[in-house]
C-alpha cells in the first residue's frame, strides 16, 4: 500500500493525500509537480527512476489506510539525477 508521504522531498511542500500536484517513483520517493518537472526533469534523484503522478486514495479508504506523516526532507539531493546528496 501506497504511504502516501505527506511533503516534497526537494521544498518540503505540502502535498496531502488527495494532492493533483504529488509525483513519485517506483520507490514513493515524493515530490510536487514543480520540483519534479523544473528540477528534477522527470527523473528521481535517488533511484534516477521516472516520476509519474501520484494516485490519490478515496476518502472513506483513508480513514482506514490513513496517509503517512513522517517527511523526507533532502534539498542537497535534488539538484537532478545523478546529484550526491
């Protein structure tokens, strides 16, 4: 199941769980659409997989599978693929 992290790896901004602006990879590192497509030119800086939107689960599903809230934070990473944090 999805963890649906709460924030932007690259700006920490906030993208709650029915969030159109939320992009993640394969691994749900997460990130918001502008970070994602201006930094990061569609590709995870730490598995350099594609960044694809981010389903959103229905709200009486969240209540039972609630979003997480634990944040990753890690600006020095996001400055493209290939970067060392």
């Amino acid at each position: 199941m999805l963890e649906l992290r709460p924030g932007c790896e690259c700006c920490d901004r906030d993208l709650p769980p029915h969030s159109e602006e939320a992009r993640i990879c394969s691994y749900e590192c997460t990130f918001c659409v502008t970070c994602a497509e201006t930094v990061l030119n569609g590709r995870c800086p730490n598995c350099g997989g594609e960044l694809v939107p981010r389903p959103r689960r229905p709200a009486d599903r969240l209540l039972k599978h609630p979003a997480s809230t634990t944040r990753v934070f890690k600006p020095a990473g996001c400055a493209g693929p290939g970067a060392t944090p």
